[in-house]
C-alpha cells in the first residue's frame, strides 16, 4: 500500500511540474499584456504589474484593423473546417466501406504523404495559387487546406470499428452508400468528426506562414499574421503584442475547454481497429 501511495504521489509531483512548465509562457503572455513598455524590461522579471494597463488591448485596436483581421481568420477558419468535413468523411467512407480495386495502394500512397514535411509544399502550393488567380483572395486561403490525410486517416479508422453488418444490412433494405453514410455513420462517428474539426480550428486559426505567402494587402490578413505589425528590426512593442496575442488565443482555448472531451474519445476510439 505504502509501495502505491508513494508511486501516486510521484506521478501527481511529475504531472504539476509539467502543468506548471505548459502553463508558465502563457501567465508570463498575459501578465506582459498588462504592463507598460518600460515594465517589460524591467531585471528581475516580475510577474504581476504594478499597475495593469488594460488600455493595451484598447490601444492594439487602434493601431491594426483588429476587427477585420479577426473577420478574416473566422471565415477562412469556418470555411476549411467545414470544407475538411466534407472530404474527410467522403474519403474515410471510401476507404473504409467500398471495396475498389487499388484502394489499399491508393489509401498507402496517401499516408505516404504525411511524410513529406508541409514546408516543401509551399512553393509549389504558391505557383499553382498564384496561375490561378488566388493571391489575396479567400480561395487561395482556404481551398488548397480543405483536405486533410491525418483527418482521413482518423475517421478511416473510426468507421472501421462500425460493424459490417450494419452497413449489409442497410443495403438489403435498399439504402443507397451516400445515405446509409449521412445517416448512420455519420451520426455514429460524432465523437470523432468532432475531434477532426476541433484539431482544424487549431490549426487554421492559428496558421501564420500561408497567409503571410498569399496575403500582400491588409484587408486579407489574419489575426496571426496582422499582430507582425507590433515587431520590427529594431525591436518591438511587446506589451502591444502580448496583448493581440492573448486576443488570438483566447477564442480556441474557450472552444478548446468547451469541447475537450470529445477529444479523447474520437482519438481513442479510432485506433481501436486497424
């Protein structure tokens, strides 16, 4: 017994350290936010203001088209996500219900991909959006990441675990694949579609490098890339970018906190068959 509080107690210190370590950048974001320049340089370091300054926020809407920028990155944001929903549940549904020659060597080659690190994509990326015409527009920023493999793999694996005889079952009653797919395995799979979608909004929201690639007039912006305008050569207003900094992050993490527990469950249950 004694064996098992010690080894309990032992986890629970490696847990807090580490709860400690993930959440110091982001108390050291929010305290910088509500100094003034002068206190952000100020040796030692102090974690809480002397006097918060919550006009910072105020003062970065003065000086960048916040309102727009954060426009921006919403509807890019709902449009990939929505866009990846749509592709990953006709692909995963391909994959893993209708039997077709090549599809193993097909799914393979996909995988295959994830190999292949995304920066040695941009270039070619840029070319084809540029031919088409989709430099500063929403078709450039969204369309070439409006499918994803990894969400294809995950829902793959997520019908996998859906019975066979189900989907038998619902063609014998004359159910044609697109409806059986709405509405049974959709509906089923709401854990992990969920999860597919939370991990899109992360990462579309947060996505820096495309949009400064294809964006070259403010209006477009996103939010990422429109807090670049609080940094220089020379330095950098670092009061004003922690605070535009805490403004990006803090709609994912309340959408994170909102739907974090259907995270473990899609992930888990779509590595249950392979």
């Amino acid at each position: 017994m004694k064996k098992i509080k010690i080894s309990k107690i032992f986890v629970y210190i490696i847990l807090i350290v580490g709860c400690i370590i993930t959440l110091l950048p982001f108390v050291w974001m929010l305290s910088t936010s509500l100094k003034s320049l002068n206190e952000v340089f100020i040796m030692p370091p102090e974690f809480i203001p002397k006097n918060p300054k919550f006009s910072n926020y105020k003062e970065v809407a003065t000086q960048i088209p916040i309102v727009r920028y954060f426009f921006n990155s919403v509807i890019i944001t709902a449009i990939v996500t929505v866009g990846t929903l749509i592709t990953t549940i006709l692909a995963a549904f391909a994959f893993s219900k209708i039997n077709f020659w090549g599809r193993y060597i097909i799914f393979s080659i996909m995988i295959g991909t994830m190999m292949v690190p995304g920066e040695l994509m941009l270039i070619p990326n840029y070319i084809t959006t540029a031919r088409l015409g989709w430099i500063n527009t929403f078709k450039g920023l969204t369309i070439p990441w409006t499918i994803s493999v990894v969400s294809v793999f995950l829902l793959r694996q997520f019908f996998l675990t859906i019975p066979n005889s189900l989907y038998y079952a619902a063609k014998l009653d004359g159910c044609s694949d697109f409806k059986y797919l709405w509405t049974i395995m959709v509906p089923i799979s709401k854990p992990a579609l969920i999860t597919i979608a939370l991990l899109k909004i992360v990462n579309s929201w947060n996505e820096f490098l495309w949009p400064l690639i294809v964006t070259n007039i403010p209006t477009m912006r996103t939010l990422p890339v429109g807090i670049m305008n609080f940094t220089s050569e020379v330095g950098g207003k670092y009061h004003l970018l922690m605070a535009a900094t805490t403004t990006v992050i803090v709609p994912i993490m309340i959408i994170y906190f909102v739907l974090q527990k259907y995270i473990i469950s899609g992930i888990t249950k779509s590595g249950i068959k392979g």
